[in-house]
C-alpha cells in the first residue's frame, strides 16, 4: 500500500461513526461483561472459528462446569469431549487444555504480553490482540477475516481470507485503532461485520460508513 487509502479526515469520521454506531448496537454477549481472565481467554480461544451465538449457547455451562482452571485441567479428555461435543473442532478444544495446563503453571492467569501468549498451542494473533484489548485494558490490534473483508471493501484492496499475509490490513488497524478508546472501537468493528458488513448482502442501505466505502458508493 503505497499510499495511505484514507486520509487523516477520513480516519477520524470512520472512528467517529463506528463508536458511535457501536454504542447503540452493542451485542451484550455474557462473556463481555466477565471480569476472569481465566473464563474471558478461554471464551477468546473458542470464539475463532465458532460464531458468537453458537459459544453463547454453551457459555453458561461451561462456565459452571470449569469456573476455574483447575478445573478444565483436571477434567483431562473428558472436559475436551464434552467442549467438543457441544462446539466441534476437537483440536482447538485439545489446544485450548494444553494452554490451560500452561495457564495453571503460571497461577491460573494467562500472560498479559502478546508473544508470550502466541507461545502456547492454538493462541494466534487474533485470540491474543483480542484477549488484551477487549479484556486487559491493552490497546491492541483486532484483524481477522471479518475484519479484512471489511476493510477491502472500504479501500477496494484485495484480500484473500486471510489477513496475516496483508501488510495492508494491519497498517489500516494501526492508524484506525484509537489509542484511548479501543476497546469500544474494537466491539464496534466486531459487531459492525457481524451485522452489517456481512460476506453475503451486506446492509450497504442504510450504513453509517457507506459515503466513505468504496464498495458501499457502488451500492
């Protein structure tokens, strides 16, 4: 990306308007408001590739059956096939023990630092970034698939699924992502491709970014 596809304008009305839109459409999912970090990872960890409704289905048993980490240790394959059972993808449920054994020998508390936690099995940049940012008070940067898709269609730049190999997609989330209020422009942009940018017909009618979208003036 040679040049900048936003200006320092431009920049400033999207942050506007997505805070904005985020504070009135706010999707209050239980684990939002969960102050342990313990329950709060481990919700970040299930949450890629499952969607949001389908882990709030099972969050309340989960966190009463493994309220601690102890607890999801010592449930050994039986807690993996019981998590596995209800959400699928038996390896992320696997990975997620094997991060919880490494969690226990730490005290229970994942580490607050974005390498250390992309050391344990599973924990890539998105389960660490978001964990931070939506959950330990770290400004950090949130890029997923949604995200990506998003953002191509805001600048009309190509993108594959996969952001990890667009260099493109993390500047814009530097420049996009404000220093003070993160967390609630992170929520908003989670929510906002939840809702509106969808990958199938997405609500460019009304959409409170739509004038500055280049997919959207096309709309």
């Amino acid at each position: 990306m040679n040049q900048a596809p936003f200006t320092a304008q431009e920049i400033e009305a999207i942050r506007a308007a997505l805070l904005a839109w985020g504070r009135d459409h706010f999707q209050n999912y239980p684990w939002r408001s969960e102050k342990d970090p313990w329950l709060t990872f481990a919700t970040e960890f299930l949450l890629q590739r499952t969607k949001a409704d389908q882990v709030a289905a099972v969050y309340p048993a989960f966190k009463k059956r493994f309220p601690t980490v102890r607890a999801f240790v010592d449930g050994g394959d039986m807690a993996v096939d019981w998590l596995a059972s209800r959400l699928g993808l038996r390896s992320r449920c696997r990975f997620l023990w094997e991060a919880a054994v490494a969690i226990e020998t730490r005290g229970g508390h994942p580490p607050e630092d974005v390498d250390e936690l992309m050391q344990m099995r599973g924990v890539g940049q998105y389960i660490a970034s978001a964990w931070l940012s939506l959950h330990r008070n770290q400004r950090a940067l949130i890029a997923d698939a949604n995200v990506a898709r998003w953002l191509s269609r805001m600048t009309g730049l190509p993108y594959n699924r996969d952001p990890r190999g667009k260099k493109w997609v993390y500047q814009l989330c530097e420049d996009l992502t404000p220093e003070d209020a993160f967390k609630a422009f992170n929520y908003a942009v989670l929510d906002f491709t939840m809702t509106v940018c969808v990958p199938k017909q997405p609500l460019c009618t009304p959409c409170v970014l739509q004038g500055l979208c280049n997919f959207g003036k096309k709309s």
